[in-house]
C-alpha cells in the first residue's frame, strides 16, 4: 500500500449534478367519487379552508450545506418553497411545515446515588423554522397556533 498525502475530504470539488428546473410537482388529475363518499358542508369548508392562498417566509438555516429549497409534499402533491423570500402557498402546505419537527434528548440524573436512573428530557423544534406573514382569514392564525400546540 502505497503511503501518501491524506485527502481532506471537505478541501475537493465534488461532481455535480446538472441544474434542473423545479416548480409545483405531482399529479393533476381528478379523483372519481363513487357513490358511498359522502360530502358534507364541514367537509367542503375545510377543503376550501386548506386550500386558501397565505404568505409565509421559511427563515434560514445556519447548518452549512443546507438546501435552500424545501419541498413539501401533501397528497402526492409536492410544492417548493425557496428559504428567506415570501412565498404565498395553499394552508395545506403550512400545515405539514407546522408539523415537521424533530426532538433531540438531554441526559440528566436526577440522584447522584442512582447513576443508572436517567432522566430524558424531550426538547422538540421546527425542521424548517417560518413565519406566517399574511393570512386574510381570521381564523387563521389561530388555526396555526392550534397546529403547533399540538404534541408530536
């Protein structure tokens, strides 16, 4: 075996992938009722509800390489949304933003005198931190504070 110069893995140009166009992706098409689907009017209002146009911001994400575009997928529909520009997009995709959420632990002991009793204590934040900047509906931004209250 041959002794060299170590590689720094971080000091390389790493090949790249071309460039691609990305917008909303994912299946148009209608979806056939049968004839046990029931609708109701709370049904349809919640439909419209979620599919109300509002505008949010993705804040930035200080872990270097992060990806400056998030895609979101809802019902096999993707939408992307570019971290720091104001972006208006259907509730539905903020709801799954609101629900993307990682939890990582703090070890404690509680007793000294027990060192194999340990305590795990949850700490629980967004993956991709935004702020709602514009919802025309006035249940809006309590509908969102209900989302985020909600435990994992």
């Amino acid at each position: 075996m041959a002794r060299g110069r170590k590689v720094e893995t971080q000091e390389e140009t790493l090949g790249q992938e071309p460039s691609r166009n990305i917008s909303e992706l994912g299946g148009h098409a209608v979806e056939r009722m049968s004839e046990n689907d029931v609708i109701t009017n709370e049904a349809l209002e919640l439909e419209k509800f979620m599919n109300e146009m509002v505008t949010i911001m993705v804040h930035d994400d200080p872990v270097e390489g992060a990806l400056p575009v998030i895609t979101i997928c809802v019902n096999g529909k993707n939408q992307n949304i570019i971290r720091m520009q104001e972006q208006r997009i259907r509730r539905k995709y903020v709801e799954a933003l609101a629900r993307c959420r990682s939890t990582t632990y703090n070890q404690r002991v509680p007793n000294p005198a027990e060192p194999a009793n340990i305590q795990m204590d949850p700490k629980t934040v967004l993956t991709y931190p935004f702020q709602l900047v514009r919802d025309d509906n006035p249940r809006g931004r309590e509908w969102l504070k209900g989302i985020l209250a909600q435990a994992v």
